[in-house]
C-alpha cells in the first residue's frame, strides 16, 4: 500500500508508484494461497481469464479468507516472533518511548508499523531487548494537540537486522495492551508534531473498573433455586424485580448499567454484520472490542477511551448503537456510506489498522458500498493490505479529499468482487436522528 501520509506530504496520495519487491515476494512465500500474485498487474490477471473462458466459467465461486488480512503479511516475511511478556498493572508507572498516532487505538488491537528513522528505530529496539513496550499518544477531540492519554503496546513480532549495531528502520507487529496517561500532564497544550519522533515519557496505567451486579446483596435468598444463568428471560426478569423490591430504586434504574442486558443489545447488532461470535466474554475485553469495532467521531471514541469503567463504557457505546448515523466526508460532510453497508474483512472486526511503505498507519474501516466517492490514478496490487485484491486511491466526488481505497477482486471468481476501505480520521458519521429533530 502507498505512503498516504509522509513528513513532506500530507495530500492522501502524491506517492502512489512505490515499490516493494522483497516484501510481496515474502507475502507469496509466506501466503501459500492461489489467490495472492502481488506481483502480478490486475489488468493481466483478468486477460489471462478472459482469454480461457471456459476455465473461468467453470472456476467455482471462493469467499476472500478474511484471515489473511489480519496476519498483515505485507510486512513480509521476516518477522520474528518476539520472545517474553511484560506483565503491567493498574497503576504502574514508568518511562517508555512513545510516539504520536493521529487517532485513539483502545487495548486488543493490532498495531503493524514501520519506522523508517534511523533515530526512532533504536529507540525501539532498545525497548524490544529491555522490556518490549511502548506507547502511542492519542490526540485531542480535533486531532491536533495531544490529550494527554495513550495506549501502551507490546511487541509481538519484529524485523531487526542484528547485524547493524544502529538499525536505519525496523518493522514490527505489536498489540496494545493498557491505557495510560502521562504522568506529568503538560500545563499547556502541546501539538502532535511534537511527538513526531519517538520520545521518552513517564506514564501511569489507568485501572479498568468492573462494578458487580448491583441487586445481588439485595437477593433473596429463597429465590436463589430458581435463578437462572441468564436474568434476561421472562421468569429471571420477575425474581430480579422481586430483588428490587426491596430496595429504594425500582429496576429499571438498576438495569441501566446492567451487563446482561447491554451486551445482549450489542449481540443483536453484531449479529446483523456476522461478528456475534467475535465478542469477549468478560466486560472490560468488550467493551475495548465494542469501541474499536464502531464508526464514530474522534470525539466519541476519546470520550469512551478516558472512562475507566468499563460498564459506563458500554452503556455509551449501546448509545451509539442505536442512533441511527450515515459516514460523511471530513471535509465537506457529503454522503460517504451508510452504516448498514459496514462488513468485516478482516478477523478481527470491521476495522483494523494497516501501515504503509512510508511508514503511516491508517485505521480502516470497511465497507461494501459506498456514494459520491470517485477512483483516482491505476489500481495496483503492490504491497496491497489484502493479498488478492488491486487498490485505487479513492476520493470525495465533492470535494476530491482523499477518503479511502477501493479493492477489487485479482480474480473473478473472488468474493467479494470489491469492496472499500475508508480511513477513519477521513469520514465521520452524523446523526440522521438528531437532523431530522433539528428541522
């Protein structure tokens, strides 16, 4: 994939011819699979079908394996598998060598990267040999000062030529794993390019609060036989009343913040894009998951990123859920897609992060169709995120800002046959809700 974003350009897609051949000769190594020919031109791929039709005729229908994606085996083929963990706590303070990332990652998520800096490569790999951790600031609801909150991450995979005594660069695949704030918070504002080099920081871990369930010391204890492991069902929901009985709230009041219930309503909703089975167990995974699989503003995600209770978090994201929003352009507020059209490609969700040859992450969210967006320049199929897929930079038909990619099948009988990948820090979704109201 291109370098969208560099130190010298920030226009979305100036830098569209760069090569990478030893990593898509790594990715065909390491794939194994039929459909993955990154060297090869998508215009060719599709003459050699045409030109053996009844092969193609025949050739049955194949779903993409959305596995593929989330290995990122762009990165190539010469990761090592990091050995050791680091085990951190809530409250845990330290120095860690942090960078700036231009939107908010919640713990669980794949971090690939590629710092091409030889100063920021050795900072990391120093953290590699001591400890394996390191932190990403997040900005502001506005995207240019620092917020004061980051995630600390840990490396799981890296690339490093132990025959350089000062690597120039090295690519890696990390995990975040806790929040964390700084510990001396800046009595100004500080701006992102600040942290555009890898520094130094002292950090505290935030805690990840779990409240119990809030009737159980107000249970009967003669009713305990006919509980069940769910309260959610009709003669549950009756003993729960019960249990409310006696106490100065009615149940409604208690049910508010209650798991069972929020999670059944984000069941239901992920159940309609096939990722019901995707969702954590205990509250806090979940609510982590919850909040990087939705497409919301900057601001929403800050706001459920700086809660530490994890019950308060998902009650703010069953909000969410249910408020019905499209994802217009940053830019110009045109109609991009509807939040119906969102579907996973990768394992782990409708969102996931890649990193390109210049270095920038991108948080992707995808989706199966999309309006007023238009291609711009060839496809390609080098250093694609999705081995067996071509990609154009796509563009907002109204005010021409970059929004995006457009991936499309190498072979036909690939399915999907296209798909978009839209940047998260380029669209955000508006309220149709709230539009209506205020007309």
């Amino acid at each position: 994939m291109d370098g969208n974003e560099s130190d010298s350009s920030d226009n979305g897609f100036e830098d569209l011819q760069i090569v990478n051949r030893g990593a898509e000769d790594d990715d065909d190594s390491a794939d194994g699979s039929d459909v993955v020919h990154l060297g090869h031109d998508a215009n060719d791929e599709r003459d050699n079908e045409d030109g053996n039709g009844s092969e193609a005729d025949s050739e049955e229908e194949h779903f993409y394996d959305i596995s593929i994606a989330a290995s990122h085996s762009y990165l190539g083929a010469g990761l090592a598998v990091v050995r050791g963990r680091s085990v951190v706590e809530a409250g845990w303070a330290g120095r860690v060598p942090a960078l700036a990332h231009h939107g908010v990652l919640f713990p669980g998520e794949t971090v690939p990267m590629l710092l091409p800096r030889a100063h920021d490569a050795a900072l990391l790999v120093q953290a590699i040999r001591r400890d394996k951790l390191f932190g990403l600031l997040c900005p502001d609801e506005v995207g240019v000062m620092l917020s004061g909150y980051g995630v600390l991450c840990e490396v799981m995979m890296a690339g490093i030529d132990e025959t350089q005594d000062e690597p120039t660069s090295v690519t890696f695949k990390a995990r975040a794993i806790h929040r964390f704030r700084l510990l001396k918070m800046p009595k100004t504002t500080i701006p992102l390019s600040a942290y555009a080099r890898m520094r130094t920081v002292e950090v505290v871990v935030l805690p990840e609060l779990c409240a119990r369930d809030t009737l159980r010391a107000a249970r009967l204890h003669s009713l305990d036989p006919l509980r069940g492991p769910t309260h959610l069902a009709p003669v549950q929901r009756r003993l729960r009343t019960l249990d409310a009985a006696v106490t100065p709230w009615p149940l409604f009041v208690y049910e508010i913040f209650d798991y069972e219930s929020m999670r059944h309503a984000i069941h239901d909703y992920f159940r309609t894009i096939m990722l019901e089975d995707k969702l954590p167990e205990d509250a806090v995974s979940l609510s982590f998951w919850v909040a990087s699989n939705l497409a919301l503003s900057a601001a929403d995600r800050l706001a459920l990123f700086a809660v530490d209770d994890a019950l308060l978090r998902l009650h703010m994201e069953v909000h969410f859920i249910r408020r019905k929003s499209v994802l217009c352009c940053s830019s110009c507020m045109a109609q991009i897609a509807r939040k119906e059209h969102i579907f996973p490609m990768s394992s782990e969700g409708v969102h996931s992060n890649y990193t390109n040859l210049g270095g920038y992450m991108h948080d992707i969210l995808t989706v199966s169709e999309v309006c007023g967006v238009a291609p711009s320049g060839a496809a390609s199929a080098e250093y694609s995120w999705f081995p067996g897929y071509t990609w154009t930079v796509a563009v907002c038909a109204n005010c021409m800002v970059h929004v995006g990619w457009r991936f499309e099948a190498m072979k036909r009988s690939l399915r999907p046959s296209e798909f978009y990948g839209l940047c998260r820090n380029y669209v955000q979704p508006y309220d149709t809700d709230e539009a209506r109201g205020e007309q």
